[in-house]
C-alpha cells in the first residue's frame, strides 16, 4: 500500500444543495493534512496543488466542494493513484498530475549525474518511490542508502554534507527550492505514478463524468497549467 498513501484527496458523500431554482452539486473533500504542495489546511483553509486543480474543475462544471479535515468524517471513499484500481473495484477519474522523483543535492555541489554518486551516501524517506529508486541504482553506483521519516531531517543532513543528496517528490522538492531551500536539482525526472480520483464501482459517477470534463476544459484553456507551475 506504500505507494497509494501519498494522495491527499479522499471524496465521501455528495449532496445537493438548492440555490434559487437551480440545484448545484456539492462534493465533500477529505484533505489528507500535512502533505504540501499536494495538499494541507493552513488557517483552516484548504491549500495545495490538488485543492486549486479541484476548485478551477469545479468551477467550469457549476459543483461545489467542500473541503473536509479527517478528524470530521469517519466514512470516505479514498482518492489514489491509478494502482489502486488494478482490482477494479473503483471508478477511476481521468488522471490529473504525474508524479515524479527526482534527485536533489545542495545548491553548490559539484554533482550533477548519477555517476558521480558513486560510493556516497543518499537519503530517501521510507517506503516512497525515491527509496524503491535508490535502491535499484544501489548496486550499479556502490551507494549507501539511508531512510528518513521526514524531509525536514533528510533535508538537515544533507546541508550539514552527511548525505550527497536525496531522492524525493519533485513537485515537494521544488516548492521547497521556490520557497528558499538552496537545493539544485538534476535535469532528469524518474516518473511515478499518475493521480486519479476514485469512487466506489457504479458510484458517483456524475461526479467522474464532470471532473473529466472540466480537467479536459482547464487544460484547453492555460488554468491547468498556471496552477501546475504556481508550484514548480
């Protein structure tokens, strides 16, 4: 299960709320807290990647969110990428970001290729994409891997030079670097998985049926990559 738990978004219920003689669609949202840039709750408002795309979406599809924090709601249908669905239990949205990991070191180190990482010392944080990467080059560079629980540790040990760098999510990566971290980063991105919401089968699928289409419209017209790049 280790690589569906990142997703942030969880859908439980809809309702309809009626304003005048028109009803609009209302969806709660779980917001899985503490997951930035995907998603988090700062000032009891809901923020992130996921949460604009969501927002944007529903605005072009007249439905309304309402975001949701997980100690409110015991009941909820959870939102992953496309793996979980290799059972087919769900209904799948169109996917909405592709993931990736990518390799990052100080800003003023001199490595910048795989091969230069031979016999050093890496960081990745366990049970994550970068620890199943770093783990299979391990043997072709002669690395040491090392697991963190937190970025704020991985990130601490590599300013202080006991790692050489870390694999971790991009887009987290980069929002980091954006937000002052003097890291750099490698040109080449290793691809994950891709970001779906899911409902139960048979369930919801108004809902899917809308999201697509307003991912489709968003994407036509330069939203969705204004908000993608809001976070690189």
């Amino acid at each position: 299960m280790k690589k569906i738990i990142s997703l942030s978004l969880l859908i439980i219920i809809s309702l309809a709320i009626f304003t005048g003689c028109k009803d609009t669609k209302t969806y709660n949202v779980l917001i899985k807290d503490n997951n930035s840039p995907y998603s988090n709750f700062e000032d009891n408002k809901a923020k992130g990647l996921e949460v604009d795309l969501l927002d944007a979406i529903s605005k072009e599809e007249n439905f309304t969110i309402n975001y949701v924090n997980d100690s409110e709601k015991d009941d909820y249908i959870s939102a992953s990428s496309e793996l979980i669905n290799e059972n087919g239990n769900y209904d799948s949205t169109d996917s909405y970001y592709q993931k990736g990991i990518i390799f990052t070191t100080k800003d003023d180190s001199n490595i910048n290729s795989y091969e230069q990482l031979l016999h050093q010392k890496i960081g990745v944080i366990k049970d994550s994409y970068g620890e199943d990467f770093a783990n299979q080059i391990a043997p072709q560079y002669n690395l040491t891997v090392k697991e963190y629980t937190t970025e704020k540790e991985m990130y601490l040990d590599c300013k202080n030079n006991k790692i050489a760098g870390f694999f971790d999510d991009t887009l987290s990566v980069k929002s980091a670097i954006k937000k002052g971290e003097k890291f750099k980063t490698f040109e080449n991105e290793e691809k994950t998985d891709s970001l779906s919401l899911m409902v139960n089968k048979g369930e919801e699928k108004e809902f899917v049926k809308a999201f697509n289409s307003g991912l489709k419209k968003i994407m036509s017209n330069g939203k969705y990559e204004k908000i993608v790049n809001k976070y690189k």
